[in-house]
C-alpha cells in the first residue's frame, strides 16, 4: 500500500496529456480502489469512484487529470520537430528544456533546441518562441530515422522535469495543474473511508479528463452523473508573483494564505457560503476570489448541466501556472483537504440550496 506522500510523487511525475491520460488514471485508481464501494472509468477515461451508492441524493468531488503538451505536427528531411499546443502550452518557455516524446516504443528522449546568445545579433535577426521558430531535436539526422524511433505526427510530448520540494515548504514541478486536486480528493476519499464516516448520501469522486482544452471531461461526467451538489478543485494565480499581475486586475491571492473561494456566476451562492460557514468554523484559513464571468474551469460544466447543479469552487494557489515549476505551498494543500472533508461531514441529505421556494 503507497503512503499518501508515495502516491503523490508516483501520481504527479507521471505524465497525463490532455486525450491521453490514462497511465495517470490508473495509478490515481490503483491508490484508491480500497476506498471506493465502486468505479466507473467512461469511454474517454475519466475515473469516477463511489462511496455509499444508490443514495437519492447526490454529491460529487472533482478535479482533472490531465496536463497541457504538445503534437508532433511536421518533421522536417534532418530529423528536427515542429510541434503545436495540446492545450495551454507556452512556446516562450520551451527553448533548452527537455521532452519525453510518448511513443508505442516506449519514451524517446528530446530537446526543444535553441541559439547560442552570442549569434542572435540585432533585434531584426533575434528568434522568438513561438510556432515557427521552437522544434524539437532528438539526435537524429533524417526523417526516416525519426519516424523508426516511433515519432511521428501526432505524438505528445511533454516536459520532463519532476516534483521537488522548496524550503520544505512548496511542492514545485509541472501538471499541479491539476493532477495535485487529483491527489486532494483522494485524500478526502481516504480519510472517509479510514475515519468510518458514514455518509447520508451517495459520494462520486470524479477525476476527470480534458480539462484544458474546454472543460470536455466534466460535460460528460455532470451528463451522467446528474448529482444534486458539486465541489470542484482547481489551481488558481498567486498574485503576489513579482511579474505579470495586477491585484487591480486580478485581485489579491497569496499562496500561504489558505483555499480560495470563488464568486461567480456559476458558483452557487448557498454552497459557497455554505463552505465559508465552515472554513470559520472550522478555523480553515481561506481568500476569496471574483470572476466577472465564467470560473474557467469544471466548475462551470456542472453549473449548467442536468438542468442545473448547486457547484462551487475551491482553488488553491498556484505560482508560475502553466510551466514546469508549478508551485503550490503545503499548507494550502492541507487546508484544501480539510475544507473539502470537513464540507462533507456536515452536509445533510436533502439540504435544499435554492435561494427561494
């Protein structure tokens, strides 16, 4: 049996693209098949288990599995690769890292190439990352002897650094973005199980797929599914980072500084509120975060599936979102646990979240 922390580093290092998750999803289901009383995988992957089943009323825990990367798009005559974005993928930051390019024969070892500071000469001539000028280099001299090594259009490739810890502090590597909700609501799911909480209603614990692509796993898990409430999981922006945010802009979270709770058209007020209740009362430190519209994540597909779905959205603060050195602070992981479990614990079957009747 894999202690949570063991299951952490298995579960994150693993890649998990956006369409190709499913080595992330068993190990996610491998962790957590003793806790669950049943699971369903669907057609494109996702993973919901049950806790307490065939209970009228309905609740699910989510968070998505999968990790943005690149398609191989052309191979050139020397062997060099152009690749485009499977999801949110950042060509600035591609230049000198290192790719594990996901074949049938296995992982082939890569690089995204770059110039030599010392020849880009004049702004005219100075290369910028992006489509055109980003490929991929795996030692080979031909087409041909790219495409014996398995690659060819198509294949994903993802980053290949790893998790590590920061001051004992933070977790930092690529994909917290979301496989580190994966790995929250598998502890609720666990700690309900080894803490014997009966629950009055039945419990999905969904880790869904292509997420980062349009919010695509969580349309088809809300479809069938139907719950009556929804607790969705994802990383928000610390704003405190030195570059690139305005507090203005996009308000003041802080990683550190707990859980946060978004107001936004798709998050019901009664649960948010419901979970301010008991992040107070529970002394779980939290923020508070606003969307003008969508939360742009799975939030919003339960929100207006099934005729509607009582969601709300509990983030956790995430530095450098979208890079290979994600970094989220231990504490809030905690918390995010905490909140979610202790949600739970007090949600009555039945509860009625609608504003009037």
């Amino acid at each position: 049996m894999m202690s949570e922390k063991e299951f952490l580093y298995k579960y994150l290092n693993n890649a998990s693209p956006t369409g190709f998750e499913s080595s992330g999803q068993k190990i996610w289901l491998d962790y957590l098949r003793e806790y669950f009383d049943e699971y369903d995988v669907d057609i494109y992957g996702s993973v919901v288990g049950t806790i307490n089943p065939n209970q009228p009323y309905k609740v699910v825990i989510e968070a998505h599995a999968d990790e943005i990367s690149w398609f191989v798009n052309y191979i050139t005559d020397d062997g060099y690769i152009y690749v485009i974005r499977n999801g949110g993928s950042d060509f600035t930051i591609a230049p000198s890292m290192r790719v594990n390019l996901h074949t049938q024969k296995g992982i082939i070892k890569g690089v995204f190439g770059w110039p030599a500071i010392h020849v880009r000469v004049g702004e005219k001539e100075d290369p910028k990352p992006e489509q055109k000028s980003v490929f991929i280099d795996v030692g080979a001299k031909t087409k041909q002897e790219v495409e014996e090594m398995g690659i060819h259009v198509g294949t994903v490739a993802t980053f290949a650094d790893e998790l590590m810890e920061l001051n004992n502090r933070y977790y930092v590597g690529r994909a917290l973005d979301n496989r580190i909700g994966g790995y929250m609501i598998a502890q609720v799911a666990r700690m309900i199980k080894q803490n014997k909480v009966d629950l009055p209603f039945t419990l999905y614990v969904s880790n869904s797929v292509q997420e980062e692509i349009g919010l695509r796993g969580a349309e088809m898990v809300a479809d069938r599914l139907k719950p009556n409430v929804a607790l969705v999981t994802d990383v928000c922006h610390d704003t405190f980072s030195p570059l690139g945010y305005s507090k203005v802009r996009d308000g003041a979270i802080k990683c550190g500084d707990g859980p946060v709770l978004s107001y936004a058209p798709a998050v019901q007020n009664n649960v948010r509120d419901m979970l301010i209740e008991v992040a107070q009362a529970k002394n779980i430190p939290f923020q508070r975060q606003a969307s003008s519209r969508s939360t742009g994540t799975d939030t919003d597909s339960f929100a207006y599936s099934s005729g509607g779905v009582a969601s709300a959205l509990v983030s956790l603060p995430l530095k450098y979102m979208h890079t290979t050195v994600e970094a989220a602070h231990q504490d809030d992981i905690q918390n995010c646990i905490q909140l979610m479990y202790e949600f739970l614990l007090q949600l009555k079957a039945g509860h009625d979240f609608r504003y009037f009747n």
